[in-house]
C-alpha cells in the first residue's frame, strides 16, 4: 500500500520530537505556527494605535514625565478639527496628492504604453526609466534643491534656455507659487516609473488573442484601446493609485529635503505638520488625536477605495 | 533535560556573563560627550585628549548636524537615554531639562571644587547656566560664548571707486554700519553689482524655516528696534510687547532687507548656507554666530585683511543687541558615570583650559580669558566678539521653549519669505500664540 506524504512525514520526525507533539491537534499546532506572528503584530501595531487612542483624550507630554495627565476628553480632536492652519496643511496635502497622481498615472500609462511595443532597447530604456524609483528619497530632496538653485541650478537654467527668462530671476522653492508645484514635480519624476512598473503589468496580463478577435471584428486601435485596454488595465490603474495615495498622504522625507515645509507654511504637509506637533513642540496627547484623525481618514478613504476596485475587478 | 543539556547551558551562561563583565569594566572609563556638529566640536575632540590623558578616560562624541540636533538630543533626554554622559546642550533648553531633571544640578559640585560663576561672563551664565533666569541655581558651566554678528568683505569696502559711487550716492562713507538703516544701504549698494566679472549680492541672512534659523535672525533686529518679551513689572503679559509698534517696523526691516538685498533662492538659509555664500564670495555682508569667524579668517578665499567683523548695529533709537547663541555643558541625569563627567568638567573650567579652548578655535566664556589685555587683538574678530557679547539678548528659555520657537518660525517665515499678511498680522498672531501657550503652561 502507497503511504501518503503526511504518513512519511510522521515517520521521518525524530521519535524524541514526536513525543513532545503527540497529544497537539491541527488547530492547536495552528497556533503554535500563527502565534508568534500574532503576539509580534499586537506589540508593534495593535497595542501602540490603541496607545494612541487613550493618549489622544489626554493632554500628556512625553517631555514632561512629572507633570499630571489629565483626561481632556475630546478637546485635542475639537482644537485640531477647528485649527486653521491645519486645514491649511490639508489642503496643501490635497493639492499635492491629486496633483501627483494625476502626472503619475498620465505619464506613468504613457511610459507603459510605449514601453509595451516591442522596439529595439526596450529593455535599457526600462532599466533608465526605473531609476529614480530606487533612489532614496533623502538624497533625491537633497540633489533637486541644487537642481532648483536659481544661480547654478540645471532645472532654472533649462527653463531659462526654453523661455528666455533670467534663470536667477525665479526660485521654486522660495517662491510662494512655485513651492507646491516644485514639489510635486519632484514626487512625479521620482514615483512615474513605479506606475509605469504597475500598468506595464497590466498591459501585458492581457492576452493577444483578445486584440485578434477585435481586429477580425475589425474594430479600429482607437476602440481596441478603449474597450479592451483600457478596462483590462484599470484595476491595475487602481492599485497604483492607492498606493501612491496612501504613500503621498503620509509624504515627509521628500518634501523636508526640499522646502522643509516653506516657504512659509505653504508646503508643510500634514506630516510634517504632525512631526513639529509631536516632536518638536512635544504635544503628545495633542500629536496622538490628530495622528488618529490622520489614520481614521486614510483608513476611511482607502477602504472605500478597496471596494470600488474589487467591484471594478469583478467587472 | 539532560544532564548534558544542562552542562552546555551552565557554559554558555559563564561565558555570556564574562562576555557582559568584560564589557561593563571597558566601558566604565569612557565618557559620551554630546554636541552640535560644527567646527568648535573638532576642536574639543582635540582638547579632550589632555583630559583623557590626565584621567584615564576616554571620550566617545556625538556630534549631530544643526538642523537635527535639538530633535535629536532632546529625543536622548526625554527618554532617558543613557548614550549621553555629558551634554552641551542649547541655552533654551535649560528651563525644561533643569524643570524635568534632566540635568543634574551643578550648585553642590561647584561649592566643592570652588568653580565660581562670578569667574564668567555674566551674560553666558545667565543664558547657559541658571535656571530659574537671574537665581543662583546652576544646570550647566558656560562651555561656548556665542553671539550673532557680522563679517564683511573689507577688501570690497576699501576699493576707491566703490567708495566713491557709494559717498556720491548716500553722502558718507563706505564704511562699517552704525544702523541697521546704514546695513541695509550697503547691502542695496552691493545687491547685484558687478565685481571682478562676477554678480555678487548685498547679505546674507538667516531665513531657515525648520529649526531655528529665521528666529534667529529676526530677533536680533527686532531688539534693536525695541521689541520686549513681556512686560518688564508682569511676566508673561505679552500683548503690547511682542507686537509693539517699534517690534513691528523692525519685522518690517527685516523683510525688507530680505527683499531687496539677498542672493536668488536665500528662502531656508541658516548657518551653513550663509557661511557658503559668504566664502564662495557672493555677498558683502554676512550674519553669523560668531563660531564662523575663526572659519572665515583662515580662508584661502576670503580670510585675513579680505574680511572684517562687527556687532549688530543700532535699530532707529540707538540701541544695539544681539542674539546670544552658545551652550553650557551639563551632567545628563540619566548617566551612570557622573563622577567622571563631572570631573570632566572640573577639568574643562581650569583657567589653562580655557586659554588652550579660546587658542583652539573655541569662545571660552571665563573671565580671565576674555579680560586678559592681550585677548581683543588675540584675533581680528575677538574684540567684536566681546562688543557683541555686552549687547546680548535670548529667546525664551522656558519648558515650552519648543512651542515658543515653532510659532515664532511660523510667524516670521510666513511674512518674511512668503509675503503672507502684514508685520503687525504677524506679531499679532505671535503674541497671541506665546499666550496659548503660557495658558496651557497654567501661568496665568
């Protein structure tokens, strides 16, 4: 008679092993395997949001260990809620969020689009493409402040060259209404390729058999695009805008590097706004209920998200 | 578990507690020292040798650039981190490591080994020792003077047909500003003029958004114009002080001189891109602490008869301040080795030590250094350093000094660099801010 491999299994355990498990049921070995992950992810995740959550009802602060805590009940999220410079934080978040994504998934379908042909270097200029999505942020924030310099800078001096202007006439990070956009393009040139990695996927997920029967129905490119690519990509599409909306709600190093938030408050994302909130004016309490409202926020939006795409998918 | 099981554990316990032992004894006879990342930190790595010599211990450092040291040090202090033995921490710190025990009080240690504060520059003792301000409760020994002044570029003042376009459009001489008003005109004489085929500009000036740059800056203009912390008879009553009239036309100078006289994308310049514009010769005036003269006079660019140095020049009614800067070393509360760090610092406060610590590049704050008749031609920049050291003022140096510096940023970058609102929109707010939170700190 065949033995099964769970039959082999059991017979190759060392005897002294085998002791010490008989007796253990499937559920409670179970355990014993998803335990450990479990018991990791409630000290580093589980017990520290629910941390936050108490100290978010108190006016603690991590730099006072003497001082009484007090139980403020729901004034941190009222203060923060009616605070208008956060608002203006927000709304300084927003406009880089939508403008990122928009480029992004623009540029980033484009790229994938023409990547997709076949073409002789295909691969090299994929390979280029890619690079700025591995370097590290911190040193891009820091390389594209000497790009933006007015006197030496490579970007002032192109759009010098394209437009004619005095390149030292114009600062887009000292510029009020240059500062938001300098940020943005930053975040695009860095994070396009990533979205160009995710709908070249999509893009080649789809099978060539579908374009014959389209060209045999004699449908136009125009159609086939509409109609087969541009569905078949879309959860793809998707994905990549979740994750780089998830990424650039929570954007700190990139922007820190560059602009520090200025000039003024004009790039102080919510991020930024939320690390001077708890570590450098050390307003813990305060710092934890706007922490909550952050997460609330993009928990609530990405959850909402998570079933358009899956309804998208099911398409 | 066998008798075998036992035996191999008993080893690896024995040679694990050998392994702890043998580190514990090599790590008794180091001491951290943690400071800023600057050129006076090299040469205290160099000074310490002495002390290493003379003690048997030895000194570990750790040095954190300018922008991330206050986020980083004070993460080491209000967790109680043990990485710091000794700290020469910002002199706006002292309220609240001194409020929180964060620094061990030095009275008792000072009694004893007779270090008196009377030895030092009154100025520095107050700004980096005591707590409360102006009460003999000593945190710290006064370890750098530091002060905001300028340099300027004396080979571009001394040029005969520069001095003449200048006397021939303001009617006086190219000479070192007495005003702030005078400042600003050299700065404009300056401000994308042509020198040696190359566009140079009128000042550089502290304009730094994340720490603590444009405060910095400002304050030393708005002193001068006659701008108060607070009610003189009623402490912590702001309103009518921080946004006087005199304290709003000096916000408005300081815009102004931002405006029209600095380099092309000077929006976030603090100590380290003020000093690469002065020696990449970029400017004619410069606003620094005073650690960068002794950096500037050694320059192969600038330095020597190319640069001289003056205080802060006066505001419209003839009174003159500057911003204190420097930092007092302290004994970190959380250290295990406060005998030695102590010793460390009896040793840092010889007047021998002191003199070797002004030679090496570094502002000792003792008496007997600074008044010695040689010391004010020791170097080019040393009796503008002591002019500049009378005339100081500091920023808050309360617990809630962080909350106080943050808003004070927000502030003043909002309306210098991106134009937003007016000075008195800005000191408004300001004032209004610093009393939230003094309200919140339960002083009222």
């Amino acid at each position: 008679m065949l033995k099964s491999s769970v039959d082999r299994v059991a017979e190759a355990t060392p005897r002294a092993i085998a002791n010490r498990m008989h007796g253990l049921s499937d559920r409670a070995l179970a355990w014993l395997f998803v335990g450990p992950s479990i018991v990791l992810l409630l000290a580093v995740n589980i017990f520290p949001l629910i941390w936050t959550i108490r100290l978010s009802f108190t006016n603690f602060r991590v730099n006072r260990p003497n001082a009484e805590v007090e139980f403020v009940g729901l004034k941190n999220y009222l203060n923060i809620l009616s605070d208008r410079d956060i608002w203006l934080t927000m709304q300084a978040t927003a406009h880089f969020l939508i403008w990122t994504i928009v480029l992004q998934v623009l540029i980033g379908f484009t790229l994938a689009y023409l990547i997709n042909k076949k073409f002789r270097g295909n691969d090299l200029w994929t390979t280029i493409i890619v690079l700025p999505m591995m370097l590290s942020p911190a040193v891009v924030g820091n390389f594209w402040t000497f790009l933006y310099q007015p006197q030496i800078g490579l970007f002032n001096y192109a759009v010098g060259f394209l437009t004619g202007a005095d390149p030292s006439s114009f600062s887009m990070i000292g510029d009020v209404s240059l500062a938001p956009w300098a940020i943005v393009i930053v975040d695009t040139w860095m994070w396009t390729p990533f979205v160009m990695l995710i709908c070249l996927a999509g893009l080649r997920s789809i099978p060539g058999s579908i374009y014959e029967a389209a060209e045999c129905d004699r449908a136009s490119k125009w159609r086939q695009f509409w109609t087969i690519t541009i569905p078949l990509v879309l959860p793809f599409l998707m994905l990549a805008v979740l994750f780089r909306g998830i990424e650039n709600f929570k954007m700190f190093d990139l922007v820190v590097q560059l602009t520090g938030g200025g000039p003024g408050s004009i790039t102080e994302l919510t991020s930024i706004n939320l690390k001077r909130e708890a570590f450098e004016k050390w307003r813990t309490g305060y710092a934890s209920a706007y922490a909550v409202i952050l997460f609330v926020t993009v928990f609530g939006l990405a959850s909402i998200y998570v079933k358009a795409l899956n309804k998208v998918k099911q398409r | 578990m066998t008798f075998r099981h036992i035996r191999s554990l008993a080893a690896f316990g024995a040679l694990l507690a050998a392994g702890v032992a043998t580190t514990g004894q090599a790590n008794a006879k180091d001491l951290t020292l943690c400071w800023a990342a600057w050129d006076p930190a090299n040469a205290l790595v160099e000074l310490s040798k002495d002390f290493e010599a003379k003690s048997g211990v030895t000194m570990k450092f750790e040095f954190v650039p300018w922008p991330n040291f206050a986020d980083r040090m004070l993460n080491e202090l209000n967790s109680g981190g043990k990485l710091c033995d000794l700290m020469i921490g910002d002199s706006q710190w002292i309220g609240g490591a001194a409020e929180n025990g964060q620094y061990v009080k030095l009275n008792d240690f000072f009694d004893k080994e007779g270090i008196k504060m009377s030895d030092f520059i009154p100025a520095t003792v107050v700004g980096y020792a005591e707590w409360p301000k102006n009460s003999p409760n000593y945190w710290a020994l006064p370890a750098f003077g530091d002060v905001v002044g300028w340099s300027y570029r004396k080979d571009w003042f001394a040029r005969p047909e520069l001095q003449a376009e200048f006397k021939e459009k303001y009617g006086r001489e190219l000479a070192v500003p007495k005003t702030f008003g005078e400042l600003k005109d050299i700065a404009q004489f300056f401000q994308k003029r042509e020198i040696d085929g190359k566009t140079v500009y009128g000042a550089a000036i502290y304009t730094e958004r994340g720490s603590e740059g444009i405060t910095m800056g400002v304050m030393d203009v708005l002193y001068s114009f006659g701008f108060k912390y607070e009610n003189p008879d009623k402490p912590y009553d702001l309103e009518g002080y921080v946004n006087s009239a005199e304290a709003v036309k000096g916000l408005e100078f300081y815009k102004e001189l931002y405006d029209c006289c600095t380099p092309p994308g000077h929006s976030d310049a603090y100590m380290s891109e003020d000093i690469d514009a002065y020696k990449s010769g970029q400017v004619a005036l410069h606003m620094n602490f005073a650690f960068t003269w002794p950096g500037i006079h050694a320059d192969a660019n600038v330095g020597g008869e190319k640069s001289g140095y003056f205080p802060n020049p006066a505001g419209p009614d003839g009174a003159a301040y500057a911003q204190l800067g420097g930092q007092g070393i302290s004994v970190v509360s959380s250290s295990e080795k406060q005998e030695d760090a102590l010793a460390y610092i009896k040793w840092f406060a010889q007047p021998e030590i002191q003199q070797k610590w002004w030679e090496m590049g570094g502002y000792s704050a003792l008496l007997k250094v600074v008044e010695d008749p040689k010391f004010a031609t020791s170097q080019p920049y040393a009796q503008t350093f002591l002019d500049s050291m009378a005339i100081v003022q500091d920023f808050w140096a309360e617990p809630a000094y962080a909350s106080l510096l943050q808003a004070a940023q927000k502030r003043f970058h909002d309306y210098v660099v991106a134009g937003q609102g007016s000075a008195k929109d800005a000191l408004d707010g300001l004032a209004k801010d610093w009393t939230q939170v003094f309200d919140d700190e339960g002083k009222y």
